[in-house]
C-alpha cells in the first residue's frame, strides 16, 4: 500500500540525505492503517513537486514522543547525538498539540528511502 504525507523542509532534507530514518507521527486513525512494508511518498510541504519514496520498515508505538525518543535517541530524527530532547519535543508540540499526544499516542515511522 502506498500512502501520501507532507514534510516541512527539514525533516524532507535529513530524509532525502539519509541522515533521518524515524518519522514521528500521532498514532492517529491514518497511521494505524500503516504496515511494515507499505511505502510513504513524501511531499515537501514549501515545493509540492518535489517528493520522496521510502519503505516502511518497522512501527513504533509509544505513549509519548519522549519515550520514543528515549528509546531511539535523536540520531533517529537526524540530529546530533547530544541535541536538547526537551527542544526536539517542543518543537514536535507546536505541530501536534499535548492533547493529541494523549488522544493518539505516538507513532515512529522507521523508515528507508527507496527513491528521491
């Protein structure tokens, strides 16, 4: 199966250069439907023509995205090692609201890129 998400351009760069392999997502009604396998086409939210292809190859699932960046630390997201988690979150909130964060749950997307 394939699906269609938008990326803002820093998660579409670090994508497309191999340096992010975990996609953070609410686990919302969409997300639930996704299976290791399937594969995401990506658009880039500031140029729609350009887009990515990747393949799903596991699904997180965790009660919060600190857990899940607990778990699979911030080289994941691609950052640096030693990035400040607790700004990674802050900027995931203002995408996502806590609400939804406890409505949902949390969803990482390991991910492999097929094609640019």
């Amino acid at each position: 199966m394939m699906y269609k998400m938008k990326l803002m351009n820093k998660p579409f760069e670090l994508i497309s250069i191999g340096k992010k392999t975990i996609e953070i997502r609410l686990n919302d009604e969409k997300r639930q439907k996704l299976t290791i396998g399937d594969e995401i086409e990506f658009t880039k939210l500031s140029n729609p023509d350009e887009k990515l292809h990747v393949k799903i190859i596991d699904l997180l699932r965790y009660s919060s995205f600190k857990e899940l960046i607990d778990e699979y630390g911030m080289e994941f997201y691609g950052y640096p090692a030693d990035e400040d988690v607790e700004d990674f979150i802050q900027s995931i909130y203002t995408i996502y609201t806590p609400e939804d964060e406890k409505k949902y749950e949390v969803l990482g997307i390991r991910i492999e890129l097929i094609t640019k």
